[in-house]
C-alpha cells in the first residue's frame, strides 16, 4: 500500500522534531519535505542530530503549490499560521492538522483576547474537528482541520471528563494544579529557561491566566453541556519532558472510591492511549517518557467529598505531537495506534 | 558573652548536616556533641566532607548525662527518639527542639493512629510550643520544649493564616497542592528515591493520606478558632531542596486584589522570614535556597472568587533546621535573625 | 516466519526493563520468561508500569528445564549467574547472552582478582564470543556465549580501535576519560547513588581501579597484537543515562585532521550503529539517548601530536540491552538492526 | 573600623550576583554601586529575589566620577570594559578586580588572537598580578590591578602546580580534562544552554581550542620556569554549579603514593581554601558548593608512571566572584579569609 505524503510546515522546534521522530518509524507515512524560513538549506540531520541516518530532508522555505502535494500538513509553528494557509490547502483537499492554536478555541472573541491577534478564517470552523480522539473520535473522522489540544487541556480533560460527564462532580469549582517540563516552553532562547535558571528550582507561572485556560474551559462546558468553573495553575518543573495534572472537584453525590475507580474503567475501557492505573497507583511521569499513554489515577481521600485525579501525559508526545499523529491515523483510516507502539523510556 | 552549649541528636541525616552548616556561623552558640549509635567514633567531617575544616567533632553515643550538660538539644532524630529524652534533659533545664513529630499534634489519638506508635509522654505537653515563630512566637519564649514544624504545614500556614485569621475565606474546603525537592525524604537508601528513579519525573505521592495533613488540619484550627476542611497532595519534584505550596481558598467576602495583598503586607510587616512579594510576582524556589526565607504571593484569577497563594521555602532550612534555630534564638533571647542571614544560592 | 523464544534471567534490573522495552517491539522474538527470585509471581508490568498494556509476563524463579525451551537466555544477573547455568543451556543448543562480566576476560586469574569469585568454567570459553559486533562479528555468529561487552569498554573501543588497528599511536600511554550517567550503577538502594546525593554534583570514581580496565586492557592487546598502556578514569554524571568517553593517545606519526577523519569514516562505513560525525562536531549523550548508536568525533587539537576522539553511548542499550539484542540478531542471522530503530529521544 | 567601599561594573551577570551575595555578610566592605547600562534603575533586588531585603540599591549607568569614590572595583563585565577603565581607576588610587580576561595572559599577541581585539594597555601589566594567591599572594599585595583567573585554570593550577614545581612530572605531555556546570556559560540567552537542551547530557567541547588553554599554559610555563605541553578539553555537566578538572601527567621519577600525598600536604599545609584530602578520597562538586574551597586528591593508579588528580571547585566561587573576595582580602590587608566562611551547601 502506498504511504501517505507528509509535510511538515515550521519544523525546528520541539514539536517538530518529535513528529519527526515518531513517524520516522510510521509504515504508513513518509515525511516529504519540512519548511522553515530561517533554516533553508540545512539538513534536518544536523539540527537534530538523533535524526543523523534517518532522514536526509532539508528545510525548504513554505510553498503553498509544494505543500499540496501533500496528503496531510502538519503546524508545527507559531500562533497564526496555520490560519493563514488552512484554507488554500483544505480546498486542495490537503488534510491539516494544527499543533498551534489556531483552531482549538471557538469563540473568537476569547481567542482574539488570549492571542492578541485576529482571526481571519472564521468559516473554516465547519470543517475542524477539537482533535481530542477520545472525546471527539467521530467528528475527527470527518474533519479536514484538526485543531490539536494544549498539552494541559488533554491532560485535563483525560482526568476530569468521566466525572463531568457523569454528572458526579459540581461543575462550578474544578481546580487543576497543572505542572510541565521545560520543553513545554519550546526552543526559543529565553533567559528564564536556561538550565542555570530552572534547574533545582521549581514555580508556579501564569496564575493571573494562561492561554489554556480558555480551551479548557470552553471544551468542559462543550463536552458537558453547562458552565465549567475552572481555577487552573501551572507549574513549571525542572526537567525537560513530561507533565502532570493534579485536579480536584467535590462529588455532588456519594460515591465511593470503588465506583470512581468504574466509573473511570468503563470510560476508557476500549482507548488504547488512556491507562486507568489499579485504585491507589501513583503515576508518574515517567511512566509515559517518549510514549502517547496518558496514565491517571482517581482518589477520594479521607472519605471527603473531595476527588483528586492525578494524570501524567509526555507534554510532547500525547501532548502534542503523538496525539497529531493519532489523529492522523484517524483521518485517514489505519489503525488508530499505528506507529505510535513506543514504549516509555525508563529509567 | 559565653556561647550557649548546643547538642544535636541523631544528626547524620539532612536536617543534622544542615544543621551543623547554619551553627557553624552562629556567634552565639557552639556545637558541643553530636550523637548516632551507628556511626560513633566517626568524624562528622567524614560523613559530610562541605564540613571538612570546620567541625573535628566524632559522632558519639548518645547519652544523658553528657547531653545534660548542654543548653540546648536538638533531635534530628526518628520519631519517637525525642519523646523518649525529652523529660530528663527537660527537667535538667536543657531545651529541647525535636524536629520530628513527637510533639507536633495534641491530639495523641490521632497522633498515634498517623506515627504508628504510642505517645508516652502526655504530661508534658504543657511545656511544648510549636515552633512556628510567626504564630506561636510568645508561647515558643514560655516553653521548655519545641516541636518544630513540618515542612509542608511551615510553607501552608505561612501562605493560608493571613486569609483564615482574617475571616475572609471559607474554612470547610482549603486545597493544598504541595510540591518538595528529594532531600524531603530523607538519606535513607530507597529505591524509589535513587538518582535513576527520580530525575526527569515528577508525581503526587500520599493522595490517600499524608502525615502532615492532621498536623495542618490542628494547628489551622487552633489558630483560626474553627473546624478546617483541608485537601492536601504532596508532590515530589526532581530538585534536591525547595517546597513550594500552591494553596487553593474561596473568598466569602469579596475582596479586592490589592486588598489581599494589603492584608498579607500587614500579616508579615515585622516577621523577618517572611517576605510577601509585589503583586503580580512568581516565587520561585531557588529564591530561598540555603536560606531561612518563605517568599510568597497572593492571586486572585480572573475576578473569581478563588484566591491562590504560593509560598515557596526552602525545606531543610525555614522548613527543618533554619526554623529550629531561629527558634533557639527565642529561646534564648537572641535575636531572632542571629545567625540566619544566610542569602540564597543562586544560580 | 515463527519468532525465536527468549527468556531472560534477573529482570528486575536496569538492563531487564531496557531489554523488554527494545524487544516490544522487534518482530522476530518474542519474550516467552523472565525470572527473579526475589519477585516471584509479581507481574512485569507492575515493577515497569512503562509496560503496562504490553507484557502481561510475570517474574518466575529461574528454573533450566522452563529455561531450555527458550532460543536464547539473556542473563541480566549479578556477576557469577550465567556462569553456573551457560553450560546446561549451551548443551542443549539455548545461546547465552550474558549482560554480566562472566564471560568478558579470558584470563581467570584477573578476572577472578577482579570479580572476587572463582571462575569454574574456564572449558567454555572456546565457544564464547565477545559481543563487540564490529570487532567480532564474525567469532560471534559461530558462538554459543555471548559476553556482551561492558559500557565503558564498548564506548572505548570504538573510540580508539581504528587508531590502534592502523598503528597510528603510541600503545603505551592511552588516556580514558569516562563519564557515566547514574544508571549504570544500578537499581540496588545505595545512599550515595539517592537522588538527593548525586543530583547537582560530578565526581570521579575508581581512579585507583575499576573493572572495565582489565577488561579493556585485554581486548585492546588482543585485537592490535601489541602490549597496552591504559589509565582510565571513570566519572559519574548527574543524569540518567548516557555515557561519554574523551580518550586521549600520542600520534606515533604525522597524521593530518582530514587523515584521521578518513581513517574512522572508512573503518566505521558499514556499520549501521557507528556514526562517525563530521570535522569539528561535538557529540552529546542526548544525541543516543533511547538508541543503540554509538557517535564519536576525533580531533587534533592545536596540531599537537595528541588526538582526542569523544564517543557517546546509552549506556543501557549500546552499552548494554541494545548490543545484546544486536549479538542476538547476529547468532539468529536476522538484519542486525532489526528492532533496534529508535530514534534517540531528543530533546 | 570603616568599611572599604566597593563598586562593581556590569553586575547583571552570574558572577556579579555572586559577588553581591557573597560581600552581603563581609563585615569589610559594603557595596555602594552597581552598574549595568541595560538594566538602569533597576532593583538589585528585582532582578535578583534572592537578595530582596538584603540590598536596595539600584543599576546605575558605570561613571567614572562615581567608581573614583569607591576603594575597589569589581568588573564582572565582558571582555574588553576592564581595559578601558582600568588605568584611570587605577590612577585614582582605586583598586581594579577584573573578573574577565583582560589582563590573565601577558602574551599579548596570545591574547589579541583568542579575544579577538586589540589590546590597548600593555604599560598597565607593571601594576598587574595574576589573582592565584596560593602562587602569587606577594605580587597580589603589591599591584594595583589583578587578573582573577579563570575557573578551569584556578582548579587545574591547584592540582598540577605542586608536581610541576618539585620537578616530578614530565612537563611536555599535560592532559586536563575538565567539566563544568552550565552556569560557567553565563546568562545569555542561548539556545544550546536552554533547560530542554542542556539537561540530561554531556558533552565535550571547545576540543579545538579554549580561551583557558593559552592562560593555562603561560602561567604554568612562568610558576614552573619551562615549557609545557597540555591538551586540555572542557566539558559541560548537566548542573549548575561546579567544576572538577581531572588532571593526568606522567611521573619523570619514581614515587610512592605516600611521596606524591606528602608533597601536596606540605604545598597547602596553611592555604586556607585548599584541601588535601585524605588518600583515597573522591573529591564531588557538591563539596564545595556554594564556598571558597578547592577539594583535592591524587592517585598513582596500579603503580603505574601517570599520576590523577582530580580537583574540584565552585567554579562562581572560588573559580570567579569568591576568589576575587580573595583577592580583595590581601589587596586591603584583611585576613585572608574575611567573609568567605560560607559552608558548601550540601545536600
């Protein structure tokens, strides 16, 4: 069978070269060319060195005639450009699947706020698809843009939407401690995300508002069909991949820790990518290093009505860039975990 | 003027080593014996070469008489350890600092149910103080025996007793989201705690329950007049040292930003180890490494009516063995910064 | 095609998870047993939460008779495992692939100085081959024993062997200087090896001498014929996994930057998992992490007639579960890359 | 006693912090400016939490008027600002610390061609001494401007000079293979020393050649009256803080262990910030974390002719801002170790 042709639009930062990495071994894709303004000409290989014998790819400056060639697009790339060539490649019927946040928030006006620029293409949210598989599974399917969730949001959701969905849980007053490695912050040189600055130390950031905040809050109310209270702090922890969300609601019924621990089971009883831990388990985020799982597991301490979930995701790999590929794989009818088989790094 | 006589028990772990580090510099007191059955006759500078060249004390068996000689002895020892001494050298006029847990929780009921132990020592919790200057500060000058504080409840009471003594929040659902660096665990070889397991991970541990959480939920009632609703989850971080609290309220009034911070700036306008950071600032950990500090900050996201704190300390010092001696300098009428003016390391 | 049946033998450690991680995914074997006394009955996956959902294998005791079922026996043992139970499997045509040091050095009389046991199995040894398949290829497609070589050695050697084999340096006076991440050192509970220890500091270690040096010493005489004069020091780092050797020798002739680098290009062109990188690079750990390669680059600083070559490895595949799993494909004349593809996991 | 007054020019950088911390509890001297052009009117404090409540004086545009008032003047600039003001400093009787290159290496045509711009004040080099005070502590007294030296040459001068002096070792085949924490690299914003990139690897680099390899070897020329030969090749450690440099040479003469343990006792017997450790001993980072000490050991492994030191330093501390304290000791006739009691912080 003939591979798809893949293209990845602005692929020198970290999501980039993961997508690189995860569908270098991808039997049913094959990355045909990768763009970046200010890298044209340099071999992929000697950016990222991990990739040396593995793809012999430049960097080509983005050609929208080129880019149709392709089967699927990835953004791997600022805020606003997927937006600027989503439709052109759409029509073309070129698939595009977003890592940015273009398409992940649809009231406009919230996302104008948050990412302090207009958005041009209003009417293309017909064809997006909130590219939450697990959640959003069918209109993926029939999607032609994928907008890819934050790297919190999907550790959020995960945790917390069995119990909204249920209805168990008062909608009013959900709290998420999020905290995230440092490539979450991306190659850019930043003086605060030098290794003598973060290393050994450990902060909260964004707590008067992250950008996440209103795609999570927008989805809950969505996926739930009423207003979310959402408090939501991140954390920055010193180590370079992985993230975990400690979230926190109050039952508004009685439910006992063995009926959280179904409810949870049954929700993702058939979802190869979300691991419901055994009752007492404590994840952690190496248990998912390099791999799409998202692992969580659900408490209620002290017999309170106060449930904690903890969830840890690879904010790289189901947080961004292995999730694009699952939802690949769904656009395009193989077997959901094709090519996403890694098994964690650990130690 | 003639030092006081200081004697520290158990003192091979992290809190005995730090405290030798601060007691080095302290102009009014001198580190006479320091005691482990296991290592006696070892030098400390052996077991703990920074020390080299500045202590030629030997570890030696701990023994009564010897330590009755003393003004002061701390237990960095077990829990338990203190409990078992703390009469005799009590009733000898030496002054007692355990950092452990033997006396931190009155209700010996509950004590016993969390430290798996019976509590012998009922009687003397009439000369017990618990050691948290900023509360406790005048009953710490009357008492002959102290209970340091742990190092989660240090960094949640600094960051929450402003709000509950002020009446502004609700008291029945206070979360604490707590993260420590590994040194928390102590220099007991575990596996889970080895260099492979820990680095590049983060997790919650004791979701289920925490020993710090009956101590919290006491002392907060205590002060604040009013039963507590508390959810705490501690969390490890891959750093050596630094503790910081993410604390989670309901506002039951509606108080400004600037009210807040107004509050906190008044709560803390003497306390030398308390610094109540500008308004909009990110405590980081790094921030008070090595020193006695607990720096903080107050939100108040999006207008909600949640207020968010974070307080960051670093936990062998103003958590453990920092906070033991500025308690010996109430003890001792010393000034309370003498010896303690240790800046932070940083990078 | 049916796949070969492995077992393997002490997989509580290091090298046993790294093993059933590569092997999860190599399509020609298939792990059939893994044993530990100590973990009888417990399954894999709860020991390695990373392999939940892939292995539902649970550690068995090691017993010969379940043992001779298998193609091929992995022992990731302590040292003197292998030993006892290489014959009994040899004879009954299981190969051996002993990740320990029972089989590295052919002279007993060192190694037993250096190993502390004695060796009782000296007949075997005609059917051993050392596991460094770019050296020895071809003595280990005929053998029964593999004694996969240990890290240091195998980042060593690859780093030096070309300047050997061309007689281009003095023999007497080679230079390596070694750097390992903390998983060398294993999962045992060790104090100094606790992430509160080892974090934030670097040292040297074995200076007065460690047991790859013989081990190197050995093989190095024997594959260029001559006498050899090695100091090596080993170093600890504070990461997980990686390791780095800067080998240090004297140009016994005039030999020019370009010479060298043509000298490694063509000694290494067939070998898919050397990578000698270009003039002037500098290899880092992360560029291997997770893969079976091995990068190196070579210099003559300051037209001195001193080369320095540096070579990085994973220390836990290269240098250990990855070269075993190449022998393996060797002895079962699969593509000896086969299920060793991934890509290094950067960053 | 009135304290000196002490300026410091360029003081936004990792060495300038470390000054401000370090002179904060110097009971000689009081920091009366700061410079930094960016940063004008700027908190100390603000851009450096750790030293909220302990300074409140603000960045100031460097004025010459304004550092002729000060006893002493610290550049913790980049290279080439020392030079510039140097002489009319000096001329005003200030004394001049210049914690960057611009008066280490008397060969100025060395100079000009690894700094890459001329150097205009030869005529100053009468008044300057190179700031090693276990080898130049007389010059120290009698100069006006003092070269501190760079953090490898200080902690590979302590390890060699000893044998080179007595004439023990061959002086023409010197290796030094040195490592060090990334705060060695500044805080500039740079790509290659992001967290995400820099963590969890180590590599060599600067193989070709390092700006310390020509002060190096000049000065170790001078101290020991011959020519000498090292290749030296610098590492990066994925920590903050710390160096170890280990340093391999071949003995001209045979001796024992304890001969080459005597020699180095006897060489620091009374330096206060060098220490011989016991033989045997592993020297870690962490040991001098934080203070003035260089911790040192030397091996003769298996009785071979090469000699191993391993020496380590806090390469801010006694590798820049601390031995620059130092320095200003002997300049001003303070005992020499006046404010730099700091205990390494461990863990």
């Amino acid at each position: 069978m003939k591979k798809i042709s893949v293209g990845i639009v602005g692929g020198t930062g970290y999501t980039g070269v993961e997508l690189l990495r995860l569908l270098a071994n991808h039997p049913q894709a094959e990355v045909r060319m990768i763009t970046s303004r200010s890298e044209e000409g340099v071999a992929v290989a000697d950016m990222y060195p991990n990739l040396r014998g593995i793809y012999d790819l430049r960097f080509s400056v983005p050609d929208s005639a080129q880019l149709k060639t392709c089967d699927v697009v990835f953004f791997a790339t600022p805020h606003g450009v997927a937006m600027s060539m989503a439709k052109e490649l759409s029509e073309a019927g070129v698939k595009v699947i977003d890592l940015a946040a273009d398409f992940r928030i649809e009231d406009l006006a919230v996302w104008q706020k948050w990412y302090g620029m207009a958005h041009t293409e209003a009417d293309l949210f017909k064809d997006v698809a909130y590219g939450l598989p697990e959640y959003y599974r069918e209109s993926i399917k029939q999607a032609k843009i994928i907008a890819n969730p934050g790297c919190y949001p999907t550790s959020i959701f995960l945790g917390i939407l069995p119990l909204l969905k249920a209805g168990w849980i008062k909608p009013d007053n959900i709290i998420a401690d999020g905290k995230s490695g440092v490539s979450g912050a991306g190659r850019g040189a930043k003086v605060d995300m030098l290794g003598a600055e973060m290393s050994e130390s450990f902060k909260a950031y964004g707590i008067a508002g992250h950008r996440h905040h209103p795609e999570i809050q927008e989805k809950l109310s969505h996926l739930s069909g009423q207003e979310i209270g959402l408090t939501f702090v991140p954390h920055l922890v010193p180590m370079v991949r992985g993230m975990e969300s400690t979230i926190y609601a109050t039952l508004s019924e009685d439910k006992t820790q063995a009926q959280l621990q179904a409810l949870f089971e049954s929700a993702y009883q058939n979802e190869p990518f979300v691991d419901v831990m055994p009752a007492g388990s404590l994840p952690e985020t190496r248990m998912v290093k390099g791999s799409n799982m998202c692992r969580l597991a659900i408490y209620r301490p002290a017999n309170s009505s106060q449930v904690v979930i903890t969830s840890v995701i690879d904010n790289l790999v189901k947080g961004a860039s292995g999730q694009a590929i699952q939802n690949m794989n769904i656009l395009f009818d193989f077997p959901e975990t094709l090519g996403l088989n890694q098994v964690a790094l650990l130690p």
